[in-house]
C-alpha cells in the first residue's frame, strides 16, 4: 500500500488520454449559468453543516440512523425543473455523494442510499428525465473523500475500485451528462494532526487519470472539473473557484493562479451550502444580479447553490429569489 500523500504532492495525471469533446465545452461556456444542490443526511441536522458528521466526530453506527429519517415526501423533479426554467439556469449541479458517503441514487455498491431509506426511491433517475425534457444539463457532484465507507481507511485499492465502479454506475444509468465535479481532493491543504489525516488524506493515488479517462469515454461531452483550488490538471475540462472571483483569494483556500482551461465560479444563495435554517440568510436579488453580470462580463459560469430542506423543497425564499432573478434576467435579456 501507497504512503499517505504529503501536503504539495500533486497527483501525476500525463496519461490521460481524453478530455470533453468541443461541443461539451462549448455547451458549458454558453450555458454560463446553472444551479448547485448540497443534499444528504446533513440536511437533517439541528446545526452544523453537511461537515458535521467529521466535526461532532459522530460514530457511523449512530449517523446512519439518520437513514431511518430520511423520507422527503415534497421532493418533486418536475417542479425543480421547472424554478430552473423560471430562473433562467441551463444546468444542475447535484451532490449525489458527499463526504459522508450517503448516496442519492440506487447504487449496487453500497447500502448507504437513498433507496435504502423510508423515501425508496432513486432521486437522480428522477432528476435526470425531469431536466431532460426541460433541455437542462444535468451535472453530477462527487466526493472523493468518503469518510464511512469501510475501504477508505483500510484497503486503499479496493476504496479507489469502489468509487470508480460508482463513477462508472453514473456515467451509464441516467443518460447523457452534462459533467462531474470532484471534491476533497486539496493537495495543497496541510492536515497537521492525525485525526485530520485520519479523515482526509488519501493513503494512494487516486487514479484520477483512469478515472478522467472513464467518464470521457462513457460521456463524451461531460465536462469535468475537480476542486482541488490548483490549476487544472490533464483531463480536467474547466477551472473552479470557490466562494471566490477567478485569479483572487479572499476566501483563503483558492489559488490566484489562472488556467488555460474555461472558468467557472461557485456560490452560495444562502448561508452555507447545506439547508442551515439556524444560519437563514440569503442573498439579496441585487446581489445575486451583480455577481452574475461580473461573471457574465469575465465570461465564467456562474454556479449558484442551494440547500434543499428535508421535506425535498427548497425554501420558499430561496424560491422567491431565483425566480426574481430569472424574471429580471429575462427583462435584460441576459
């Protein structure tokens, strides 16, 4: 088994043969604005945010009661299809899996899901035909980092086997994708005890370049990027920022460094990523508008997120606002 990677040790992906076709790029920069979803287990808390199970170090045995709760009965595909529609946005961006490993479809390698909740059924199955008859580009999150499956911390290549048999499970059930995005992968963040190394740092390579070439082949014009805040390594499509204007840092965590690659921005509505009602405080429209005209001028896709309830809405708020923002953009033919 590999040694655990050392903070700057930045992952060697020259073999990759594949990036997004053109067309999948130009899709991406011409659709500029789309809406990001965090949605799990986390949203189910009473505070903290979808990091709670690492930072309350709560055990997996009492975690995965949560799954027991889980049962968002007013979640409706077609009705976020249609807010998307409303709001303007070409494009989702959806965590079907977060660092706590909850998956929020029907997957065969794993027992932590959706499906094996009161809810039962398969949200991104529904998600996709829903955005696929409204012409949105559907976009999957994933996180690299998995802190309950069992092979993360114990067996290094049956873990990196477990999540690119995942990737490949997504790339060929929900029909053409428009993209992934990829987290917990910072090589460039120091973890100083071993509690924090215990939870975040791989014990190998990750393969992304098998993994890049994978999604590739399987989606063709699916863009890919990776939130690592470096510049974009081969086989990644686009450069992300986080909380943050390209080129700048005053989040703390992004790098100043520009790519070669397109741009993309990411943002919250509200306070947090995941639904926070402790922490409710949204953007104002006139914000929101203003981020997206500086996006708009530097040419970077705008990322807008929300954290949908556990009842499967978004706050009606939040709901108010983007369709504000969508009606405004309409006038301004934006």
């Amino acid at each position: 088994m590999k040694t655990l990677h050392e903070a700057g040790q930045i992952e060697d992906t020259s073999g990759v043969r594949l990036h997004a076709s053109t067309e999948g790029v130009r899709r991406f920069v011409e659709a500029r604005y789309g809406l990001s979803m965090h949605w799990g287990l986390y949203s189910l808390s009473r505070h903290g945010n979808e990091w709670i199970y690492y930072e309350d170090r709560i055990p997996f045995d009492v975690y995965r009661q949560r799954a027991e709760q889980f049962n968002p009965v007013r979640f409706n595909a077609e009705e976020w299809g249609d807010l998307m529609v409303e709001a303007g946005q070409k494009f989702l961006f959806i965590t079907t899996k977060h660092h706590d490993g909850f998956c929020l479809w029907d997957t065969a390698h794993s027992d932590f899901s959706v499906t094996r909740t009161p809810f039962r059924r398969d949200i991104l199955a529904e998600v996709a035909l829903a955005l696929k008859a409204r012409g949105i580009a559907l976009h999957f999150y994933y996180s690299l980092v998995d802190w309950t499956h069992p092979a993360y911390r114990t067996d290094w290549p049956a873990y990196v086997a477990y999540y690119q048999d995942q990737i490949r499970e997504l790339c060929t059930n929900y029909g053409e994708l428009g993209g992934f995005v990829f987290d917990g992968y910072w090589p460039r963040q120091v973890f100083d005890t071993d509690d924090e190394r215990a939870y975040f740092v791989a014990r190998g390579d990750w393969d992304l370049a098998g993994t890049y070439d994978l999604i590739h082949t399987l989606q063709p014009d699916a863009v890919i990027a990776n939130n690592t805040h470096i510049t974009p390594l081969r086989g990644e499509d686009y450069q992300v920022w986080e909380l943050d204007l390209p080129g700048e840092n005053s989040i703390g965590f992004n790098t100043t460094a520009i790519g070669d690659k397109p741009l993309a921005s990411w943002w919250n509505l509200n306070h947090g990523w995941s639904y926070q009602p402790w922490n409710h405080k949204p953007r104002s429209v006139e914000n929101i508008l203003s981020l997206h005209e500086t996006l708009r001028e530097r040419n970077v896709a705008f990322l807008l997120n929300v954290g949908p309830r556990p009842f499967g809405d978004i706050h009606p708020e939040e709901q108010s606002i983007l369709r504000q923002v969508g009606a405004i953009l309409r006038q301004r033919g934006a």
